[in-house]
C-alpha cells in the first residue's frame, strides 16, 4: 500500500535526517499532518534554509558573512580551533576561555566507509591556513575513532602546506574516550584545552 503521493514525500523528506528510519520517519510525518503548529515549523525550516549560510571563513553555520565570530576584533586570528560540527563551537563558547577563532568541518572522516572524506571539504581549511597568518592550530575533533581518524587526515593534509610558523595541537587525551565534545563540562573542556598536546611543533624559531 502506497501514501498519497504528498505524504510520501514528507515522509521520504524525514527519512534524509540522520539517525531517522522509515517508521519514524513515518511517525513523524503523521504527527505533522495532525498538529496545528506545523504550519509554524515549516516556515521555522524554510526561514532557516534561507537566512543562513556557511561562513566563508570558518564555513560555520551564520545569518551573516563572515560570520559574528570571525568579525569580532577581539579574537586571536593566530590561532584557530578545528571542530567537526557548529554545535562544538557552542559548547567551547559557552565553556568561556577560548580566545581564538574556529574552523568546522561538518563532519568527520570515518576510516571504514573512506567516502566521508569527500564531504570534509579539507580543502577549504588547508586554502584559508595557506593564506591566513595562523600560528597554532587546535586540532577539537571528538575522542572517538572518527575524531581520531579526522585529526590524522588534517594533519596529513597540512603537511602540503609550507607553514614552518604553524604548531598543530589536539585536545588532551584526558577526554572520556568516546566523548563528544558537547557533551563535556566546562571544566573538563577548559583541562582539555589547557594540557592540549603538540602533534607538530613551529619548526621555524
Ligand atoms: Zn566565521
């Protein structure tokens, strides 16, 4: 038995988020059909899509570009935080003691299934630190395999760059293994962040 065709295609438009399987996707769909506020939610979706874009700096997720974060005088622009997803940059944000500016990727690399590499983008990372004057790079990826994986694969990168000046540093491995960092405490991001280990140091002084 087939849905109208309408219905299938919200269904099959849940079914493209992440973690959503066709009867939730399902579920979903027959909840919106029936909740008055779901006019409310389309335009809070269509709103989104359309007021937002990717910093072309940083590539995070804004409603202005370059992004509030990369135009804010303040920040240290020698030293960038390399994180996999927008909500990253909220939690090191909220956590309060990082000064430098940011850098996501939307993702990360997953060694298994090698096509996630494709959709980094590591090129647009290794293009702004070959024209920016970065000094330290903060590798924030998650202490997971993933994350470790990703952190290689940026390094590696960064090695076609010829930047003596620029140190690469990852978070301490003091991190609960499996992690994510959003879910960390202010505390423990703050001791991450402060016993970060050197995985390249500035060749040139
Ligand atoms: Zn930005």
């Amino acid at each position: 038995m087939a849905y109208p065709e309408p219905l299938e295609a919200l269904v099959t438009a849940f079914e493209r988020f992440p973690g959503i399987g066709r009867r939730t996707a399902e579920r979903l769909a027959f909840h919106a059909l029936r909740d008055p506020e779901s006019r409310g939610l389309a335009q809070a979706l269509e709103r989104a899509v359309r007021e937002t874009r990717r910093c072309s700096r940083c590539a995070n997720i804004a409603n202005a570009d370059p992004c509030a974060l990369c135009s804010d005088p303040k920040r240290d622009a020698h030293t960038v935080c390399v994180v996999e997803e927008p909500r990253h940059v909220e939690s090191i944000e909220r956590a309060g003691n990082y000064q430098g500016l940011y850098h996501v990727l939307l993702g990360s690399f997953h060694p298994g299934e090698g096509s996630e590499e494709r959709h980094l983008d590591l090129g647009r990372l290794v293009a702004r630190i070959a024209k920016e004057d970065v000094r330290e790079l903060i590798l924030a990826t998650d202490p997971d395999a993933e994350g470790e994986a990703t952190a290689m694969l940026v390094l590696e990168r960064l090695e076609e760059l010829k930047k003596p000046d620029l140190a690469v540093t990852r978070l301490a491995r003091g991190l609960p293994s499996g992690a994510a960092i959003e879910y960390l405490h202010k505390g423990v991001l703050e001791d991450a962040f402060a016993h970060r280990r050197t995985l390249r140091s500035r060749q040139g002084s």
